[in-house]
C-alpha cells in the first residue's frame, strides 16, 4: 500500500473515532450521523479507496465534475450536490444525485420540481439557509424561509427533507456554534408550520474544521472533505 493510502486511511479513521467520540458526547448515535465525503478536486481512486474503507457517501459541488466521476463511479457511492446549482445543469443533476442539498431560492426548487416531474422523478432536496447572513455564500435568508418553504410544499417534484448550512470561517470553532444551534432552531420553528408534505429531518452541518460542535448542535449530516482527503489545493467553497 502506497504512502497516499495510508495516510487517506489513518485520516479517514481519525475522522470516524471523532465522530463517534462527539455523537458520544452529545449522548446520540453514531449510526444517526450520515458521513458526507466531499470529492471536489479528488481523483477516482481516492474515492474508491475511500468507498472501500466505509465511506458510503459523497459530496460534489459542481455537476460537471459529478458527471465525469459518475460515469466512472455510478452507483457505488451514493451522490450529494452540495454546490451552488445553475439551472443549466438541473437535467443532469436530478438524474445523478440523491439529495441536492444547496437549493437556495424558490426560482430554483420550481425549476428542479418542473425538470424532475418530466422525468417521472421526486427529487429530495435540502433547503441551504445563509444563517450568518454571509454576502459571498449563497443560501436564503433565515427571514424568508417561512415563505420559501410553503410555496416549496406545493411542488410535487421535489421533496423537502431538511437544511442545510455553511458556518462562516473561524479558527475556533466555539465562535461558530451559534450558527449550527440558529440552523437547529429553524429547523423545530419549521417542523411545527403545518407543512404536508416536507420532513424536516435531517440538519446538514459541520465540515473538517468544525463538525464536531455541529454534531453536538444536532447535525444528521456532516460535509467532510480536507480531514478525509488532505488539504485541495484549490476550490475553497
Ligand atoms: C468543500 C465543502 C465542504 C468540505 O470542506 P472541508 O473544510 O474540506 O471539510 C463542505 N461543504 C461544502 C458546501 C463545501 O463546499
């Protein structure tokens, strides 16, 4: 086994005993906490290597790099967009993925509920919330979920299952907590506005360098990349 390998395995299982030890801590189950292996800028063998040693699922930011990993991948891995998404690359997109996680705008879910009916496809969806208010990153604003999600609710070609966010940047992560507990609030708020047909079950938060307190703050699902796969040169969300 080459040098890379051992290091993506004593990384990957690193990451595992960090989750178990926070799931612990939280007094919840690692079992509960879906592992997202983010793969932007990551080659094939990685990812399978990865696949081998347990990693089930993965998270790719743009549809045309997933279609050339897909091709190659299919459904060995299970598939999460978790970037923003053009309405240019929808048709695509809802054949590949299992959960597009970065659905943002109202514009956007009604083009991806019209392009999954034409394919006789429910597709599910996560709403992305901008909770810090973050000019550079994309999400709604926390003020006009309400809104987004009952117009959503409507739409039979997709279906709501939970948010998701993208913590600002912080050397501690300590000053990030209040922005997973803020998604969390959200979440219970919106679970109780008498939506049909939306589950708000799952919370997607925390990436390597702070999933642990979003873990603890309720994440069901964690966006690992760099812990997992090393540092990417490039691509920084
Ligand atoms: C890149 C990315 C991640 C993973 O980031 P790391 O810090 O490498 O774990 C998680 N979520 C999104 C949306 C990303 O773009």
């Amino acid at each position: 086994m080459d040098r890379s390998r051992d290091d993506l395995k004593a990384r990957f299982e690193n990451v595992i005993e960090r989750i178990e030890k926070a799931a612990g801590k939280a007094g919840r189950s690692f079992e509960d906490i879906k592992i997202i292996g983010v793969t932007k800028g990551v080659d094939i063998e990685s990812i399978r290597f990865a696949n081998d040693l347990g990693l089930k699922a993965i998270g790719e930011n743009r549809v045309q790099e997933a279609r050339a990993k897909y091709g190659l991948l299919g459904r060995d891995v299970e598939w999460h967009m978790i970037g923003h998404l053009q309405s240019n690359k929808i048709n695509h997109a809802i054949r590949i993925f299992d959960l597009i996680q970065s659905v943002d705008t109202l514009e956007l879910a009604r083009d991806i509920d019209a392009r999954s009916r034409r394919i006789g496809r429910v597709m599910p969806i996560l709403v992305q919330v901008n909770v810090a208010s973050d000019e550079k990153k994309f999400g709604a604003a926390a003020d006009d979920l309400y809104d987004i999600l009952i117009e959503i609710d409507r739409l039979e070609g997709v279906k709501v299952e939970g948010l998701m966010t993208i913590a600002p940047y912080a050397e501690d992560p300590r000053d990030v907590r209040w922005c997973f507990r803020k998604l969390r609030e959200l979440s219970e708020e919106m679970a109780g506005i008498g939506l049909k047909r939306a589950d708000m079950r799952f919370l997607s938060m925390g990436m390597s360098g702070d999933f642990e307190a979003a873990i603890d703050e309720g994440a069901d699902i964690v966006r690992i990349g760099s812990a997992i796969f090393g540092e990417r040169g490039y691509n920084k969300p």
